[in-house]
C-alpha cells in the first residue's frame, strides 16, 4: 500500500505536512488552508501555489507544494 503525503514549503524555506490537496493558483493561508474570496482585508499573512512537484519512493508518493507570498499590495485585489 502507498502512503499520501502533502508538503507545502514556505518561500523561507520551512516546510510543513498538510492534509488536503490544494491546487496550483490557489490562494492559502499560513496553515496551507484555503482562502474564501473576496478576502476580509489585505491585513493578513497569504500565499501562491506556484508549483507542485511529485515524487514517488517505494512505500509513498510525495506532492511538494511550493508556496509564493503575496504581499499587501497585491492581496487588494482580492478584496
């Protein structure tokens, strides 16, 4: 049996197991969550999915999720 493992891997280089897929594009907290749109405010820490890499071992496959931030400036535009 194959194990499913999810990683998101912060710009500062940190890297963190989440539990759901996530998309690229996508829009995500700090917590690798979703984020509903409009957003409530530009006041908040967000990021990218801007690539998405799988890698396969004997026992699991391994998603890497690259994450981009977005700074204040941009999130206006979703708000």
């Amino acid at each position: 049996m194959i194990e499913t493992v999810r990683m998101i891997h912060y710009p500062e280089g940190d890297t963190r197991e989440i539990s759901r897929p996530i998309r690229h594009g996508m829009l995500v907290d700090i917590n690798g969550a979703e984020l509903s749109l409009p957003l409530p405010t530009i006041r908040m820490i967000a990021y990218r999915v801007w690539k998405i890499t799988t890698e396969q071992t004997r026992n699991e496959e391994i998603t890497h999720y690259w994450l981009e931030q977005i700074f204040p400036d941009e999130l206006r535009e979703w708000t």
